[in-house]
C-alpha cells in the first residue's frame, strides 16, 4: 500500500484547513494510505518512510514562513533518503497577488533538490466531470476559503494520490 503524508505550518488555520481537504481528497484513492499530520508532530523518519509527501506553507513576504523553512534546513541530512518520491506543494495568502507562485518553487525548489518527483496541479482533463482551474505549481488560495477552495483542494489531493498510487 502506497502513502502519503500532507502537512503544512500554518499559524492562523487556512492552510491547515487546505491541508484537510488536499487529505480528503487524496484518501479517495484506492491503494493509498494517507496521514495528515500536525506540523510539529513530523520529524525527518516520517519524511522518509512516505511515499508521497505534500508539504504546505501560507505566504510570508513572497516566501514560506521561517518555520518551514527551519524543518527543510534542519532536515537536509535526509538528502539521498527521498530521490524517486513524489512531492507536491500548496500555499495560502492574505492577498490576490501575495506571492503564492514564489512560495510555492520554494518548495518544489527543495523537492527538487532532494531529488523527488514533483507534481503539479494540472487544470482538469476535458474528458472528466470535474471542474479544476489547476494552479500550474502546485494548489494556491487567498483571502477567506470558500467552498470552491476547499473542492479544489480535494480535487489536487485526489489527482496527487492517483499519480503517487501509479507509481508505486
Ligand atoms: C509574517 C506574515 C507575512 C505575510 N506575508 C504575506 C505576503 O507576502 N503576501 C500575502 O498575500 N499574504 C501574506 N501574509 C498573509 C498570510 O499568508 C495569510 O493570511 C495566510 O493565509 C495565513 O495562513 P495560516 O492561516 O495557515 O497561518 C502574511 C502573514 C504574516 C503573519
């Protein structure tokens, strides 16, 4: 059975509530185990003993928050432990034009770096019945979350997981 682990550091919730709809999704898949964990419970192990990880962070200045940016350092010594894993990144914002985009290379710069395959949010298939304006880099909200946010995020989870379900 396949894995996957989504977390994220959120300070006032919006991401963390992403981070529920992006599991919701993804657990839809068949053949998958998915965790959504609280970012202060994960440590390197569980980074490397997941099949597919999609790690999240709200926009601070353009960037990820200083928090996560302090679990990827801190945890560098993983290096070689993750090549061939599939990683996926998500953002939220308090503006439009925040800077999900950057804060979200920010993380797949680092799934790169440690080798992962990364996915991301593609706009739905004209064939399927769901409707996803895929965010290109990976899944992004601003402002307050809607009901549409929270679809998309299920809709992003369900296709990372059927992509982590493919190839494992
Ligand atoms: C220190 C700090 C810096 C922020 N910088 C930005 C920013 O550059 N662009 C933006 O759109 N929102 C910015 N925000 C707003 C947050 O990205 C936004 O409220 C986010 O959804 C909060 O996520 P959370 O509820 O998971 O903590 C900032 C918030 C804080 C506290």
């Amino acid at each position: 059975m396949a894995s996957i682990l989504v977390t994220c550091y959120s300070r006032t919730g919006k991401t963390k509530k992403l981070a529920a709809s992006i599991g919701k999704g993804a657990k839809e898949v068949l053949g998958v185990d998915v965790d959504v964990l609280p970012f202060n419970r994960v440590t390197a192990s569980d980074l490397v003993r997941y099949d597919g990880i999609i790690l999240g962070s709200p926009v601070y200045f353009g960037g990820i928050a200083a928090e996560l940016k302090e679990f990827i350092d801190e945890t560098t010594f993983v290096r070689g432990k993750l090549v061939g894993k599939v990683g996926a990144a998500f953002t939220t914002a308090g503006d439009r034009t925040g800077g999900k985009e950057t804060a979200i290379l920010s993380i797949v710069q680092a799934m790169l770096i440690h080798g992962m395959i990364v996915v991301g949010d593609p706009i739905a298939d004209e064939s399927s019945n769901e409707e996803h304006n895929g965010g290109h880099y990976g899944l992004a909200a601003d402002g307050q979350l809607t009901e549409h946010d929270l679809l998309q995020a299920e809709y992003f989870g369900r296709y990372v997981a059927s992509v982590v379900a493919r190839m494992c």
